[in-house]
C-alpha cells in the first residue's frame, strides 16, 4: 500500500488542541493489542466500532490519513475480511509509528 502521510505532519493540528496530540497517539496505540486480539477472536462488531470511531475523531487531531485507514478497516470489519484487517491494522501502525516520531519524538 502506497501512502504519502507527510501531507498530514506539514499540517500542524488547531493549536488549541495541540497539547492533546500525544495522548490521542498514546490511546492509539494501547489500543492496537487489542485490535490483534479482536481479530484473533472475529470479534468483528467491535472491531468496526474501532474503526468507525477513529474514523470519526482522526481528522479533527489532524490526521486525515488515520481517519481514512480506520474507514478501511470498518469496511474489512463489516464484511468479515480478517486477512485485510490484519493487513490495514499493519499499516495502522506504520502510521500511528510516524506520527509519533513527528509529534512525540
């Protein structure tokens, strides 16, 4: 999957959120564990209720990217398609990796 996210690191999220970032990106990522999980288990309703929340709250922190792949990954969800799931969370965490070296360090 090709990806260009460097569009989202050049555009800083709303300054009055800011400070908030690293926290969003820290919920994130405690949350990928059990995402493996839920996938382990086809728990697939929760899985796109993950997505379909990180879809909702993505673009806001500024990361229109994120909001995208959490799309995908409720797609996957709804139709059941573990194999892609397992793949878009891959590529979640690749993501979630690089915004964190830009906001985090």
């Amino acid at each position: 999957m090709v990806n260009d996210w460097s569009v989202d690191f050049q555009n800083a999220p709303d300054p009055d959120i800011l400070d908030l970032v690293p926290g969003f990106l820290n919920n994130r990522e405690k949350e990928l564990a059990e995402l493996r999980a839920w996938i382990e288990a086809s728990d697939f309703n929760s899985l796109a209720r993950w997505g379909h929340s990180v879809k909702g709250i993505s673009a806001p922190y500024g990361f229109p990217s994120l909001g995208r792949l959490a799309a995908q990954f409720e797609q996957h969800a709804k139709e059941k398609q573990s194999i892609e799931l397992t793949e878009t969370l891959r590529v979640i965490e690749s993501y979630l990796a690089e915004a964190n070296k830009h906001y985090v360090g």
